[in-house]
C-alpha cells in the first residue's frame, strides 16, 4: 500500500500545473522515472475514488501536504536541483525534487544554505502562516535542523506575486555590469575631483579675485594722473663745428643728458626736494586718502620713495628722444604742480651739466693760450735785450759786409794781376803802367789784409760779433716756435669757445602739464582682471610643482 500512493504521488508532480518557472526547470533536471500506468488529477490524488477502494493514511496526506506547501514557496529550479544533489549525498532517495527537500527537512538539513553563506535574520517565534492556510516551513523543523536562533532557509516568495526568473548573471551580462560599476566609480570619482577643484579654485582664485575688486571698486581712493611730455635739445647753430658735421640727430646727441635726467626724476633727490617745496609726503598723509596708498602719519624716506616710485612714472623713447612724465595725486591741482615742479627741476639740472662741460672746456683752452703767450713775450724781450747788450745792433749784417768788401777786394786784385802780367808780356813794356799797375795791386792787398784782419777779430772771442749773432739767432728761433705755440693755442680756444658753444642744452616741453577733470586710477575692471590671471597663474604654479614633486616621490 505504501508503493503505489507514492507512484500516485509522482504522477501528480508530472501533471500538476507549474508554480511558476521553477517547476518545468525541475522536470527537466529530475531523472525520468518508470510512469505509473495510472495518472490522476491532484483532486483524485487528495480524494481517492470511492471506486477504488484505498484509503490514504495519515503519513501520507501529511506527506502531500508538506510537498504542497514547500511548491508554494516559489523555489526556483537551481535550489530544486541543490535540493536533489544533497539529498544524494546524504543517501535518501527522493522520488522528486520537492520530495527531496521534504525529506532533508525532515532529516533536519538545509538544502540550500552553504558553507560559507552569510547567516540570516533568527525568525520570530510563532511566525504567522502563509497566506491561504499553509502553515510556514520553519514552524515544522526542529531546533537541530538547522542550528539554534537561525533561519535555514532562504526567504519565501509570496504565491499571488509575480514569479521571477533566477538572479544569477550570465557572464556577459555580469562583465557588463561590472563595466557600468567601474564607469559609475569613475564618474563618482570625476564629480568628487571636479568638486574639490572648483573649492580650490573658488579658495585660491575667486575669492581674492573678488577681494581685489572690492577693494578697486569701492574702497580705493581715485588718483588723478596729470601727464607731460618735453626733450633736450642742443644749440642748433653750431651743427657743422664738430668732426661729424651735423650727421647725428638731434636725440643721439642728447641721449646722455635725456638719460642723465630721467635717472633724476627718479631718484631720491628730486622726491626730497618736491616734498621740501610743495608738501609731497603731507598730501599722501592725509586722512581721507585709504590705507593702501597712504603713508603713515611720520613716513620716513624710503616709504615715502617707495610711494613716490608708484605715483611717478617717466620713461624715455630713445628713437624720438621724448621723456614722458605722468604724476598721480589725490588732487588733480596738487598732480600738476607736481608735474610743474619736477619739469623745473630737470631743466635746472640740464643748465647744470651743460654749463659744467662748458666751463671745463673754457677753462683748459684759456690756460694753454695764457701760457703759450707769456713764453711767447719772455722770447721776445731775450732777443731784444741781446740786441741792446751788444755794440751792433745787427752783427750779422757787420759780418755780411766785411764778406761783401773782401770779395770785391779780391776780384779787383785778380784783375790788376792779370793787368799786371799784360803788360809784363810786352818785350818793351810802358814802365810808368807797370809801376802804376803794381802800385794798385799793393794797396789792393793791403786792402784785403786790413778786411781780413777786421773780420777775424769781430769773430772771435766771447764778445765778438759772430758769438752775439748766434746768440741772437738761437734767440730769434725761439720767438719763432713761440710764436706758433701762440698761434695753435689760439685756435685751440676758439675751437673750445665753439664746442661749448655747442654744449649748450635746451628743455623744451611739448605737452604742459594740465590738471585732469576725471580720475584716471584705480582702472577697476583691468585691475581685476589682472588680479584674476595673477592668483590663476600663482594657482597653476603652485599646482604643477606639487603634481611633479608628487610624481618624484611616488615614482
């Protein structure tokens, strides 16, 4: 009787209708067994025929309904198939898949916990029943069959709500959402950098930014700027008196003294002396005027230059030759007194070097022609006082004639010796001519022995006339070089007069200072953005150095 209501039992299984999808899962996985040769609906099975005459025992409709109960709970076709293999292995012989988890129940073993699942809630006491009157399947197990205080089975899906197929993944499916969690995580990860640099950037960036421009908009005091123009000029009539002539422009001849007076305009000295005339420090101590740009009630002078620096601002154009001066004040009327002042003050510094190099030049070419004069004047008087001191005033001449008489003396002899011998050649000379002819020869040499004895002693000795003509001659060459010394210092101080003359500079202004009607600084928008790129650039600085150094170590 026991054999038969199980093979029942087994055809109900075959034809009852699916619970959902596990139930065709389980058909397919459970071994085919041996028909029985009748099938019966479940109404037959849970109420025999009267025809046949059988009567079903207790433990066996109790059977029925535990296998009814555990179809209701909607297991899937994977826990039915864990369901047989443990069965197997624990050496039952489960006519189904159902009926094997009946009897591991029964067994006190739970076919679908794991060895290392996660332990579950502990179920209640007095747990409420299923719905429809099936009693749950954990109010039947003993403490033993699964452990004391836990659930040995997974949860139950109510019978009257949608079944579901299995949530286990198929590779490709779980690579893919493995995927679309990595791209989440990455976004995740974007948003947070994204997050943390706008902060950076609204730290390090935006907020002093916007501190800047507050600061130029509303808190800065205006400065009106008064702005001028003038350049150097030099003497232009005196173009050619140079060795170039007049081939270098006017700006490349004036390039040192535009510099020489920029270098002025910005120096200490030229601050000293505006604050000693029309109040520099005092105007940028007032009250009214916002701390940035004002100075401390006793600034010393380097604060003082420092705002100096700031608020006057020169620059010169080598190519024109023009100096550009721009003075910011608090007043626009104090900006271009400023200005005024500091024009004044570069061209009494222009009159000053000019008038330097002039004076020099004069000075070195006054002295030489000084001194070649007064040796020119000392030669002089020696030549005159060598020609007072001796008995002739002109020895040289003496001496020339006594040469002059000796040589017409000794031509008249040579004539009256040949005269003579004329007429000694005469085989009856005329002795009266012959005596008169030889008496004249001997007065002629007379004559000469007389000159000859003359010019010898106005030739020798410390007095004689040819000592005094050297000596006047020496005397005379001296006068002569003096003479052209005084003649090149001459025209060394007319080529100095010139060139000092050339020296002369000129300040010319081309733009007057005049005070301005509209404040010229703070410019707020450029300023902003410029305090805007400069915190930017400070930022990426700072950033790239950090990300290297970060590199350096990690690496």
């Amino acid at each position: 009787m026991t054999t038969k209501p199980k093979a029942r039992k087994f055809r109900i299984k075959r034809t009852a209708p699916a619970l959902g999808s596990a139930a065709p899962a389980s058909e397919r996985d459970t071994p085919p067994e041996k028909p029985a040769p009748e099938a019966k609906p479940r109404e037959q099975t849970q109420k025999p025929s009267a025809q046949s005459g059988e009567v079903a025992s207790n433990q066996q409709v109790q059977s029925e309904n535990t296998i009814d109960a555990i179809r209701q709970e909607g297991l899937t076709g994977r826990q039915l198939r864990m369901a047989r293999r443990v069965a197997q292995k624990h050496g039952l012989a489960p006519t189904s898949d159902f009926d094997a988890v009946r009897l591991l129940r029964a067994k006190g073993i739970d076919p679908f916990q794991r060895a290392n699942m996660l332990e579950l809630v502990v179920p209640q006491a007095g747990a409420e029943q299923h719905e429809g009157g099936a009693p749950d399947a954990f109010a039947s197990l003993p403490a033993s069959a699964g452990g004391a205080g836990r659930a040995q089975l997974p949860q139950t899906v109510p019978v009257k709500q949608q079944q579901l197929p299995s949530t286990e993944l198929s590779p490709a499916d779980r690579r893919s959402q493995e995927i679309q969690n990595i791209q989440r995580d990455i976004a995740r990860r974007r948003r947070k950098k994204m997050g943390l640099l706008l902060v950076r950037l609204a730290f390090f960036v935006i907020l002093p930014t916007f501190l800047a421009g507050y600061y130029f908009y509303t808190i800065a005091t205006p400065m009106y700027a008064t702005k001028s123009e003038f350049l150097i000029i030099q003497n232009e009539g005196s173009g050619g008196a140079g060795p170039l002539g007049g081939l270098l422009p006017t700006q490349f001849a004036t390039n040192a003294d535009s510099i020489a007076v920029q270098g002025f305009l910005q120096s200490k000295d030229a601050m000293l002396r505006l604050d000693r005339d029309v109040g520099f420090k005092t105007h940028f101590t007032q009250n009214w005027i916002d701390p940035i740009q004002r100075l401390s009630d006793n600034p010393t002078n380097e604060e003082a230059y420092k705002t100096y620096k700031k608020n006057v601002k020169i620059g010169y154009d080598p190519t024109e030759g023009m100096i550009r001066m721009e003075v910011a004040a608090a007043d626009p009327l104090v900006s271009a007194e400023f200005s005024s002042q500091l024009i004044d003050y570069a061209e009494q510094r222009v009159n000053n070097l000019s008038a330097q190099k002039r004076d020099d030049q004069m000075r070195d070419a006054r002295q030489g022609f000084e001194r070649a004069e007064s040796e020119r004047r000392t030669a002089q008087e020696n030549l005159v006082r060598l020609q007072i001191e001796g008995s002739t005033l002109d020895p040289e001449g003496v001496i020339a004639s006594l040469r002059t008489q000796i040589g017409q003396l000794e031509t008249q002899i040579i004539e009256k010796e040949i005269e003579l011998a004329s007429l000694l050649n005469n085989a009856r000379p005329n002795q009266s001519r012959v005596d008169g002819a030889r008496g004249t020869l001997e007065i002629l040499k007379d004559q000469l022995a007389a000159l000859n004895n003359k010019m010898t002693d106005v030739s020798q000795g410390e007095n004689s006339l040819a000592e005094l003509a050297a000596r006047i001659q020496i005397a005379q060459a001296d006068l002569a070089s003096r003479d052209l010394m005084l003649q090149s210092a001459l025209q060394q101080m007319e080529q100095a007069r010139v060139e000092a003359t050339r020296q002369v500079r000129y300040l010319t202004v081309a733009v007057e200072p005049i005070a301005p009607e509209e404040p010229t600084y703070p410019r707020a928008f450029e300023n902003t953005i410029l305090a805007f790129l400069v915190f930017a650039g400070i930022y990426l600085m700072i950033s790239l150095t950090a990300s290297i150094l970060r590199e350096q170590v990690t690496s």
